[in-house]
C-alpha cells in the first residue's frame, strides 16, 4: 500500500489528507495530523473521498475518452486526443477569423488547482487575446475581494485559523458553518469547550446548527445585514464603544461614515431587520468590547445584489473597534471552494490579473506581458460569469470554453444560460465526470483528471498554499487540466505567434507554477521565498517573500494597509433591500444553500450512496405555520413559481426557517427537480427559480432571495 500526502478536493477549510492507494486503485484516505488546517480532522465529505474513486464510480461516471460531435442532433463519437485537439484547432482559428478573438469566452472553476488557472489565463489572455474568462467563483466570493479591496486595499483574507482559538468573541454570519466548512465548525466547537467565556454571535434569518450553537442568535430578516451592521456602529459610535485612537492613527474617512449611520438608530435596525433593539445593543457590545472579536462570513453577505456592501459594513465595524490585525481578531471570509483563493491569485477571472493586478490598468497589463513574454495583452476587464451569458445568447460571443464546472445546472437565470449554450456555435466541455446538465449543450467533451490523480496547488480561506498530489494515475485517456490547456496552445501557437518562442513550454505543473511564483515578486501576496519541494514539506501561508522564514500568519498587525495612504478605508453605504421585494402575488422568500454531506451539483459527493442518508431527497423548507397556511401537508408535491420559471418538488416542515421564508439545497439537477421557464422549456434544478441581479461593485448574483409563490399539483 503506498500513501500519498494531499488536499481534500471539496471545501475552503483546505483539510489535508492522505490517499491511500494499492497501484492504480485508491483504497483509503484519512486525515493528515500534520496539516494546519485539519490536523487528523476529516467531515464526512473528505472522509469518503476515496469512495468517489471506486472501479465502479470510474466506470459509470467519468469520463474517459474526448469525444466529439459536430452539431447537437449527432451522437457522441469517441475520438483520440490528436484527432479531437487537431479538430478544435482548426474550429477555433476559424471561429476567430470570421469574429475576431473576442468571440470565445473561457468559463472556468474554483475546483481547479493554480497551475490550472494560470494555464488557462495565460492561453486566453496572453495567446488568444480574449479578455473573457471568469470563474465560478464569482458565484461565490467576487464581494468579499472587491469589499476587502475597497475596505483595506487588497485582496487579502487578515486573519488565520488560529485566531479561532485566539478569540473573545466570534461574529459569524451568512455562514452555516457546522454543514459548510465542517472542520472548521469543529475547532470552533473545542474552543469554546476549552474556554466557555468565548462568545458567539451568530447573524442568519435560519436557526441553523449553527446558530444553535450560538449564544447569540440574530435571527434578522433575509437581505437586512447592511442595515444591522450599521445599526450596531451607530450603537458602537454613540456609547463610545469605538477606538478613536485607532481610527486617527490608521484610517481615513470615518466622519462621512459617522453621519451615514446617525440615522440608523438600534430602533431603527431593530425595525428594518425584524430584531429586538437590546439584541442589537448586546451584540454591538459584544463586538467592540471583547479583548479579541472575529468575524466569520459567507454566502449569505457575498451571494447578494448589496454583496459588497454587506462586506464593507461588516469591515467597518472591525476599523472601529480596533479588532483587526491582533490575534484572534479581523474580518475572515471564508470562501466554498478549494481553491477560490488560488485562482484569484492567478488573476484567472475577469475583473483580475495575476499576482492581484487589475486589468484596468495600463501598468498591471504591461507588467502581465513582460511576465509572460507576450506583447499585450487584452486592454480591459472582461465579462464576468453571468455577463458572458448574457453576451453569448446576445450572439457576441459565439464560443464557450467550459472547465471543471456545471453552469446549465449552477448558474442562476436557467432560461438565459440554456438559451445562451444553445446559441454558441462551439461549446467545449472539459470535465471529469459524465452526465452534467451542460454536457446537452456540448460539442466537444475533454476527460479531465481529478483529485488523487494530479498534482497542483491550492490556497485554502486563510491564505495557505497546500500541494495536490497524484496517488494513482488518470484513468482512460483523462489528462489533467493544464495539459490539456497546455497540449491545445501549443497547437495554437505556430498560427498565432509564429516564428516566436513557445510560452507554454512545460512538462510538470511546478514551471506553470514557477510563472505564477514570479508575478507575485513584490506583490501583497508576495510567494517569492516558497519553493514546490518546501511545500511538499509544510504548507505556507502567503506572503511569504524571497528570504522569510515562513508565511504570515496575520496581516495589517503593524496598522499600515494595503492602500496608496496606508489608512484603511471608511467609506459610507446606504442599506437597500433585495433587488426583488416580496409581493402579494409572491409572497415568500426563497434562499438556497449546501447540505452537509453534498457538494455542488452532485457529480463528485453525488457516487457516495451514505451522502444521501441524511437527505436522500431535496425538499423546499417551510416553517410548519406557514406549511399550514398553505394547507400543505409533510411530502406533498407543489409547483414552486418564481418570476423567472416553475419548479416541482415535495416540501416539509423546517422550523429552523421564519415565517415567509423558503430553503431549498442548491444541489439536485434533473434528476429530482425538473423545472420549466416561462415558455415551457425545461430547466434544471434551483436556479429554473433564482434571479440574476447582481451587486454592481462585485457583479455577484443574488443566489440567496428570491420573490416565489407555491401552488398544490
Ligand atoms: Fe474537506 Fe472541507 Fe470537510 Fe475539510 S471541512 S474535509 S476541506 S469538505
């Protein structure tokens, strides 16, 4: 039995694990006690990982072959790699001669390692010349990079798991932390058993566990965090509560804040938020009182049309307590993703570059260039996720290179995206399992490999770059994600640049990461001193430039920020509901979100038989009272309608919701909810009924309200 020490494939908690294989075949994994993140600890998705890796689920799930049809009436046909690179070469030269190179838009995923994130940025922006290429991610945590970017300069996550065990106070909201990042749950558990002084305030309109756990519950209304945070620094500023000393010595701009929150009196929030006033004035106190106060958050401030808002406001109420850059302090995003963070350092979505540059600088560009020896590279942002849609069902984009993520099932807006599939005149699918709702719209399928069969790197929540590694080899003709970018660009390159010298000349994923070490040089997240061989060793957290001894565990400890000043930045926000009130005609408010056992649309977490046992079946949640007010009875069958489509699925009692409240999980597809859009078309999953408005700094949609009403079938 050989073992092989990597990351777990599912989560932002970034747990290390140990794959235990016989030859080709992976037979076990455990916890690795020496990891930071985890140490030993696994939930129950990372515990059976090696289940998602079993002879049956490789037969019947992934896909081991490319394969290739010329339009979506044909079959499948089987095909070689050469035979099917050689083909999407040539589709994609003509595609670009007859609209010019704008016209492909890549669309890629917080799974994927760095090293493929930079393959794929490097081939659309600095070969293709495409601005378009976006993440998933920007599903979920484009706010909490653009609110730490305006709030403190960068962006960059302060804070440290430790500092869990370093707190006075833990401020946790929109984060159903006990189901969404397990093990992280889990430390937060010991710390309290360890010191039961510690507090926690929990911010969620559902009871969740939790919020269960809490000794603070605000149970505040779906879409009201802006006008609590401020109402608790009106609270903060007007008891004296804040830190004036710091404010002076390290930010800027808190007067104009001041007067933004006098109106927001706790009578006031307390109103807007549907909260008693005394829990807003004990959980202000809380906050700014405690030695040490944390805050942890997720999608329920990011996946909103106000996501950075929610984030600035959250921020803000650390700049005014002075609860930032001391141990067990500081604004803590915690991101879905394995590997969120790491694409976000690698620039690969549309509105970044690598190393935290910004494509709307003309210094940031240059820079990119000469890093990767191009002449320019794209002038200007690109679209983001639902934006490259929207451009593709407008016919402007006619190409969509998709990797490693599901959006005909996972984006919001399942009319726009399906009819935007159906337009592309080219759909590539690059992905490791078979059977996603996107592959119906697909012309090409490329077999990726996936966790245990490839090597990598990946950034988990608190900025620590762990090693991937391959235990056993890819099944079938599988290769791994930057092969394959990397085998198609270099048939790209003698059309598109030639004569010049290759810039995907890598044989192992530690040269594409060797490039990406080189744009940090100088940077905030400045990886400079780290080499692949030491991170085989320890995992570091960045920075961590040529010459330190390790990583930094805390960032902004000295008061100085990321900004041009080095003052953090106030900066005032005006509380504004959800873009789509609740109506007479629709009168509740639906919210999505993760189980415990599942992940995304099921692909991986979908081949474990036990993932079901807890909820073998995904079931809209409304509180018993309003169960009976629909006269509905525990498993009955409703349509539910939202402005966008209808969706059919049972429902049960959920007392863990309010009153006017709906909670459906975001992970079944056709299989279980089959819904239709306004003209009949069948669509997949939750989002037949989510909305695409989305916040206008972070361009984030509002996955967690929107306006339904049910109807009894
Ligand atoms: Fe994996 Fe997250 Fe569970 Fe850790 S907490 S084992 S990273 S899913």
């Amino acid at each position: 039995m050989r073992e092989t020490r990597s990351t777990c494939a599912y989560c932002g908690v970034g747990c290390g694990v140990i794959i235990e294989s016989e030859g080709p075949r992976i037979t076990g994994v455990r916890g690795d006690p020496d990891h930071p993140a985890n140490f030993g600890r696994l939930c129950s998705k990372g515990a059976s990982l090696h289940l998602t890796a079993q002879p049956e689920v490789l037969a019947s799930r992934r896909l081991l072959q490319p394969q290739w049809r010329e339009d979506r009436a044909q079959a499948w046909q089987a095909s070689g790699w050469d035979e099917v690179q050689d083909r999407l070469v040539a589709r994609l030269l003509a595609l670009r001669a007859a609209h010019g190179p704008e016209a492909l838009g890549f669309y890629v995923s917080g799974q994927l390692l760095t090293e493929d994130y930079h393959a794929f940025n490097k081939l659309a922006r600095g070969l293709w010349g495409t601005p378009h290429i976006d993440s998933n991610s920007r599903l979920c945590m484009s706010s909490a990079v653009v609110g730490y970017k305006k709030a403190l300069g960068a962006d960059a996550p302060p804070c440290s798991y430790e500092d869990v065990e370093r707190a006075d106070c833990l401020f946790i909201a929109g984060s159903n932390t006990a189901w969404a990042h397990p093990v992280l749950f889990r430390r937060i558990e010991a710390a309290k058993a360890a010191r039961p002084g510690l507090r926690i305030i929990v911010v969620d309109p559902r009871r969740t566990e939790t919020a269960e756990f809490a000794d603070l519950h605000l149970a505040l209304r779906p879409g009201s965090d802006v006008a609590l945070f401020q109402g608790l620094l009106h609270v903060m500023i007007w008891q004296g509560w804040i830190r004036a000393d710091y404010i002076a010595a390290h930010t800027e701009g808190f007067e104009a804040v001041r007067e933004a929150v006098r109106a927001m009196t706790p009578a006031r929030a307390a109103q807007l938020c549907g909260l008693p006033e005394a829990q807003i004035i004990e959980a202000a106190q809380l906050f700014a009182q405690s030695p040490a106060t944390l805050s942890l958050y997720c999608m329920g401030l990011n996946q909103s049309s106000a996501g950075t808002d929610k984030n600035q406001a959250l921020i803000q109420l650390h700049l005014a307590t002075g609860q930032i850059g001391r141990p067990g302090t500081g604004p803590f995003s915690l991101t879905g993703q394995p590997n969120a963070m790491g694409g976000r350092e690698a620039g690969g979505m549309a509105t970044l570059l690598p190393g935290h540059r910004d494509p709307a600088s003309a210094v940031d560009r240059a820079e990119v260039a000469r890093l990767w020896g191009v002449e320019q590279i794209p002038d200007r942002p690109g679209k983001t996720a639902v934006e490259m849609f929207e451009a593709a069902e407008a016919g402007e984009i006619k190409a969509l290179w998709i990797a490693c993520t599901d959006p005909a099932q996972s984006l919001p807006r399942q009319s726009l995206v399906r009819a935007a599939l159906q337009r592309c005149e080219l759909v590539v699918l690059q992905d490791a399992f078979t059977g996603s709702a996107t592959a119906e719209f697909a012309h090409v399928l490329l077999p990726a490999a996936t966790w245990g069969e490839k090597e990598g790197t990946v950034t988990n929540s608190e900025r620590r770059i762990s090693r991937v590694r391959a235990a056993v080899p890819p099944p079938g003709d599988a290769r791994t994600d930057w092969q394959i970018v990397r085998d198609l660009a270099r048939r790209l390159e003698p059309a598109l640049r030639p004569g010049q010298p290759r810039l995907f000349d890598w044989n192992h994923p530690a040269e594409a990461w060797l490039e990406h070490r080189a744009a940090t040089r100088g940077r905030d997240l400045d990886i400079t001193g780290l080499s692949y061989a030491g991170l085989e060793v320890a995992p570091q957290q960045w920075p961590c430039p040529a010459g330190a001894a390790q990583g930094r565990a805390r960032l902004y400890e000295d008061g100085r920020f990321a900004t041009d000043s080095g003052r953090a930045r106030f900066l005032p926000i005006a509380w504004r509901a959800p873009a789509e009130p609740l109506t007479v005609e629709r009168p509740l408010q639906l919210s999505t979100g993760r189980l415990r056992d599942q992940w995304h649309s099921l692909s991986r977490s979908g081949t474990v038989p036990a993932a079901f046992a807890s909820a073998p079946a995904p079931r809209l949640g409304l509180h018993p009272e309003e169960l009976a007010r629909h006269g509905l009875r525990q498993d009955e069958l409703v349509a539910v309608e939202s402005a966008r489509g209808t969706l059919h699925v049972r429902v049960a009692a959920d007392p863990q919701l309010g009153l006017r409240q709906a909670w459906l999980p975001m992970h079944w597809g056709s299989e279980y909810l089959l819904g239709r859009d306004e003209e009949g078309a069948a669509m997949h999953g939750v989002n037949s009924l989510s909305q695409d408005a989305r916040c206008p700094d972070s361009a984030q949609p509002e996955l967690k309200f929107a306006a339904i009403r049910l109807r009894r079938v």
